[in-house]
C-alpha cells in the first residue's frame, strides 16, 4: 500500500471519529467525586472533561456538577444523581438542532440555551415516569425512588406521563408531583420550602453559572399570594432575619446570572452603549416573539373576540426596524402578527416608536386604527443585538395583547 493510500485511509478514519465522537459539552463546575460511563466504559470525571453523545454521568454522595453545552444550555447535577446526554445535534450551518437528556434519578436544574429558542419542539427531558418539553425555560428535576417533582421557575414547560394520555402545561412559579400511580397530574405552586433542599443539592458557591433556583419575577400572582402567606406564618423576627438572607441570596444570584450571561450571551446582559447610537448611521430589522413568558392572567395574555384571556399563540410574532441615523420616530414599521384570535382570523397591529439613546431604552407607540398604551423596553449588547420589552395595544374591534416579547437582530 502506498504512501498516499495510507493518508487517504487516515484523513477518512479521522473524519469519521469527528462526526461519530464530536464534544457536545464541557464541565464547567464539579466539587465531589463523578464518573462517565462511554462505550461500556468507566472513566472519572474532571473539570477538564469534555462530553460526547450518549454519554452518562452519575454523582456520589456530596457531588455537584454543572455541565455547558454548545448551545449554551446550562445543566446542573445534584448528588447521587444520574443522567444521560440521549441525543445532541447543534449544527447552524445546516439549520440542524436536537437536545434529548435522560434523568434518572437525583435532583437536576437545566437553563435552555439556544436550541430552546431556534427549536423548542426539539428539546426533550425525560425521566422514568414523565417526558417534558420546553419554552425557553428553567426546569429543576428532583427524583426521588417512588416520587418525581417537576418545577418550572421560569417559562413554561410541558409534562406527558410516560405510556399514558395524561399530559399538562405548568407555568413559571407552579410544579408538580408524578409516580407510577399517578393518575391525576395536579399542578401546584411553588413555595419556597419547596425548592430549600434541592437549592442546597446543586449550589456551587465557586461557579459563575446560576445554580441558585429563583422564581421569576413576572409568576403567576398566586405564587407570590402562597410565598406571602407562607412567611406570615413565621414570627415578626424570624421573619425579618429571613427576609435579609434571602435579599442577599437574590442578590447573589442576580449577580452570578449576570456574570454568566456576560460570558455565554456575548454581553447581551448589557445595555448597548450610547456611543453605539451615536456612531452607528444604519437600519436594522428586529424580529422576535413573545413564546419565552408563560399565560399570566394580568401579565401575559390574549383576550381574543370571545372577550376571554388566554395564551398568547406560539406563531404571534412581532417585528419592527430600528433606525440609527435618526434623532427621533427611530423606530418604524413596527407590526404584531397575531394568527388566530380564536375565531381562525388574524390581526396585525402596528406601531413605532423612540429610543433614549443615553439609557437604551424605547417607548412604543400605537399607529393607524391600533389602540392601547403602546409600549417599552430596553437594548441589550455591544452592538444592540437583543430588544426585550412589554407591549399593551389592541386592535379595532378590541382584540388585545398584553406581555413581554424578546426580538433578535436580523
């Protein structure tokens, strides 16, 4: 066999191992003892590891481990906890993404990253009892021998109990419990006793990432009625101590999200910088939707021509072009595409808008035959990547939308 054969053969062999064994993750955090188990294979698990496809991971006693994949999904595993890397796919060149987990048992929080966003219906956690789908999400997994709980800190996920028909959506601030025997699932909201313990299991004091679990502010209100009710019940000091350890456990973990955003995110934690508008004599096309907020009854919803609040559909987009040559009227063609009001017709509002250019914010205003408040919010990264904001119009005929929307640079 000759020289170039042999180099053919290798590059073929190489290519083959890269498809086949391509690095999907990498540890970002392990306090404790770990181990992969690849191939049939057990080898111990290091803040140096890198993770494969089919991968499984399981932690002993007092183990903390945070895992980082390419799509910036953040995984945190708990003590004595085992989990599966099923199936990954994150290839943007071809439009290609899937992220399949297994948990087995052990207590688990995951942060979707940008297969959650590019394509939610591709993302899948599963345990031994019930499979759950994402809307760009927090989830915190604990399992226990005969019990699993679900929560949802922020989003909204959706929960189908294996090998039956039963299945329900569970919004930011709400959870739920599911066995074998399960044959109602009740949702439940989240106190914070609920989630003291489990906070405990995964918190890596040392890592930038998240791993202190927190509701989002913008939960359903009763969630925020059971917190309230639950710390009445303590003593006036206790209740004071309390309420001073938790401002600075929010506070800490505020701040950590912000380091790891700056990290992963590519700054888009930070507000654009006014020298970016001033400099900048361009127009941009922004686009985005509002899937990342769970219903919300005074928050987060669509009161459709039956007058009825419901979900805001998941193809309601919104999109208008920012222009930054301009002093004023910066932003324009503004447009909410709502598909279905609940009678199979759609509506389109429209508006525009300005922008504070020293504090990146923007104010939105109702256009044509739209009504309502109009609108605000903020620009985020170096080069005014990402708008989040809330919106408050309605169309002639009293159509409304009320919520939160993220909208990408085009």
């Amino acid at each position: 066999m000759n020289t170039f054969s042999i180099k053919i053969i290798f590059l073929t062999l190489l290519l083959f191992s890269t498809s086949v064994f391509a690095n999907v993750a990498k540890v970002v955090a392990l306090v404790g003892d770990a181990t992969i188990t690849r191939e049939g294979k057990t080898i111990d698990l290091t803040k140096e590891s890198i993770l494969l496809k089919h991968d499984e991971i399981k932690t002993s006693n007092n183990t903390k481990v945070q895992l980082l994949f390419k799509d910036n999904t953040i995984i945190s595993i708990g003590n004595n906890s085992t989990f599966q890397i099923y199936n990954y796919l994150y290839d943007e060149e071809n439009n290609k993404f899937e992220a399949k987990f297994n948990m087995f048992k052990g207590t688990f929080k995951t942060i979707t990253g940008k297969i959650g966003k590019k394509a939610p219906e591709n993302f899948l956690l599963k345990t031994k009892t019930a499979s759950i789908g994402i809307r760009g999400t927090q989830i915190v997994i604990s399992i226990e021998d005969n019990q699993e709980k679900i929560f949802c800190t922020e989003g909204r996920i959706f929960v189908q109990k294996n090998n039956s028909n039963l299945s329900t959506s569970i919004n930011a601030g709400e959870f739920i419990s599911v066995n074998q025997n399960t044959n109602k699932l009740e949702v439940k909201t989240i106190k914070p006793s609920d989630i003291k313990n489990i906070n405990k299991s995964i918190s890596i004091k040392s890592n930038l990432a998240v791993d202190n679990i927190t509701i989002k502010e913008d939960r359903p209100e009763k969630a925020e009625k059971a917190e309230k009710a639950e710390k009445a019940e303590k003593a006036e000091s206790t209740k004071s101590t309390k309420s001073t350890k938790s401002t600075k456990s929010t506070e800490s973990a505020e701040s950590a999200e912000s380091a790891i955003e700056n990290t992963i995110d590519d700054d888009l934690s930070e507000l654009t910088p006014e020298s970016y508008f001033e400099n900048n004599n361009s127009t941009a096309t922004y686009k985005g939707d509002f899937n990342n907020y769970g219903f919300n009854n005074g928050q987060q919803y669509l009161k459709n021509v039956n007058n009825k609040k419901v979900e805001i559909p998941d193809d309601t987009t919104i999109q208008m072009d920012i222009d930054f040559g301009k002093t004023n009227n910066q932003i324009s063609n503004g447009e909410i595409k709502i598909n279905d009001v609940g009678d199979s017709t759609s509506r389109t509002l429209t508006f525009d808008g300005d922008i504070n250019t020293s504090k990146s914010t923007f104010d939105l205003s109702p256009t044509g035959t739209t009504k309502g408040s109009g609108g605000s919010g903020k620009i985020y990264g170096s080069e005014a990547d990402l708008i989040k904001g809330e919106v408050n119009m309605s169309s002639s005929d009293n159509i409304q939308i009320k919520g939160n929307f993220d909208a990408e640079k085009q």
